[in-house]
C-alpha cells in the first residue's frame, strides 16, 4: 500500500491464534491412596455383613434346634377321636407318635400323610397345641360288606369299593357282595339301597343278610338268614320295588305267616309270594 509521499507501509501479519494443548496432569498419588481406602472399608463392611449373618444363621438353626428338642414341650397329651376300627394303640403307631415327644418336633403334614394312607382312614385332621398337647380327628370307612378277590375275603364299603383284606381275628359278620361283570357300574344303586337299609325303611335290615347279588339278568337278590327267606327285585326302580316288598311284609306280619314265606320276589310292578312246603306234603 503506497502512501502519499512515496513511502511504502509493510502489511501487518495475520496472526494466529494460539493452539492449547491438553497435557496430562501429573497425578501427585493422593487419588490412588484415597481409592485403595475406600476398597479396603468396603471390603471390611461386607465381611464384617457375612459374619453378622452368619451368626443370626447359627443363632437360629440352634434356637430352632433347641425348642425342637427341649422336654419342657414333651407331649403329655395325644387325643384321638373318630377310631372305631384302628386302636389308639395302632393310631399312635402309624403316626409315629408317644407321649414325652417333643411337640415342636412333630410334623404335622407327615402325620397326616401317614395316618391317609392306611386304608380304614377316610379323612384325619392333626392340631396342635402349645405347649405339650395333640390332638387328631379321624373319620374312618365303614364296611357294609364282604367281597370276594382271588380266592381271599376283602372288607368293602357300602358301594361296594375294597377297603383291605379280612387279617386273622377280624370277626365282624358281614353279607358277602357279589356284583355281575355286566353290572360293575352299580355303585350308586348299592350305596342307595345301603342307605335305606340302615334307615330301617325296609322289613330287612343290612345285618340280617348272609348275601347280596346283583345277577347279570338285572335283579337284586338278598337272602335273609335267620328268616331263611330270599327276597329278589329288578334294579330298574328298585325302590319302588323295595316299597311294594314292605307293604306286602306289612300284612304278612298282621297275619302272622312271615314265617311260612320262602321267598318274596317284586318285578312288572307286582309282588309274588312263594310259601314253604310244609313237612310231609307231598
């Protein structure tokens, strides 16, 4: 750039601006040391935190071993109800039960379990209470009936399910149930008739037979053994026939000629009467 006077001006330099550089500072150690404190502080709280628990742990499992096992909670009472066929004897024994037991110590879930499956229990509840006593309820399947199964005798309920087997000194005198293969879905029919038997509707009663049949030609057959009587009635609307049967016996007893009956046999909505010969007939 000229001047007036002929003097020339240098330029001015465009100058830069300045380039600052990120340096690394030297650490000085002071970090280093505040770190490994604190990963020491945090190590010493979590061991000191697993001792602690282990600890309640160990507190516990002898705490629990201990009311578990103490005698002050022995067992100075087990009350059992319901047991008409399994002694108290046999109750405590399959329970795995005696007095002096700890009663902390007793399961209950496992009695109960164990007491379910003998086979003349039905239902059993188990209840505890503090500090030494036991008590269990149990309802227990009647039988109504003696079954035969491969040559041995087996109690049966009254729709005619197996409970057990007969075991020697089993003296319950009970009528022998025979089903027909063709009629081994009549559980209901017998459980009804069962029911009304031991309701007394009937002239006969549930005791008093040494047999009940269901035969494969639809008919039920009784027979009464201190009255040596047969008494026969189709299953379909056996109750109407058992009615009919009643009034019948009814006027019979009036007459006083229960004893000349032999047999008494209801079906087509009639009743038969068939009379004992009488001696030196011919």
């Amino acid at each position: 750039m000229m001047r007036s006077g002929g003097m020339q001006r240098k330029p001015r330099e465009t100058r830069k601006p300045p380039v600052r550089l990120n340096r690394q500072r030297k650490d000085s150690g002071g970090g280093l040391v505040m770190d490994t404190a604190v990963a020491v502080k945090n190590a010493l709280l979590f061991f000191a935190a697993l001792l602690l628990l282990g600890s309640l742990g160990a507190s516990l499992i002898y705490g629990y071993r201990f009311v578990t096992t103490t005698p002050a909670l022995g067992l100075t009472e087990i009350a059992v109800s319901g047991n008409m066929r399994l002694t108290y004897g046999q109750v405590l024994e399959i329970a795995g039960l005696h007095l002096g037991q700890n009663s902390l110590g007793v399961n209950v879930s496992r009695v109960e379990s164990s007491l379910s499956r003998n086979p003349w229990v039905e239902f059993v509840t188990v209840r505890r209470e503090l500090p030494d006593k036991l008590f269990i309820t149990m309802v227990e399947r009647q039988p109504s009936f003696w079954v035969r199964k491969d040559g041995a005798l087996y109690f049966a309920d009254a729709k005619g399910a197996v409970i057990t087997q007969l075991s020697p000194g089993d003296s319950a005198s009970l009528p022998l149930l025979e089903i027909s293969p063709e009629l081994a879905d009549q559980q209901q029919v017998v459980e009804a008739m069962v029911a009304r038997m031991n309701k007394q509707d009937l002239p006969f009663a549930l005791g008093q037979m040494a047999w009940v049949k269901f035969t494969d030609s639809g008919q039920v057959e009784l027979y009464l053994d201190a009255l040596h009587i047969r008494v026969r009635a189709e299953l379909s609307d056996w109750d109407t026939h058992f009615s009919r049967i009643e009034t019948v016996w009814r006027d019979l007893k009036l007459r006083g000629e229960t004893g000349q009956v032999a047999a008494i046999e209801a079906s087509g909505g009639k009743v038969w009467v068939e009379k004992r010969q009488k001696r030196g007939a011919s």
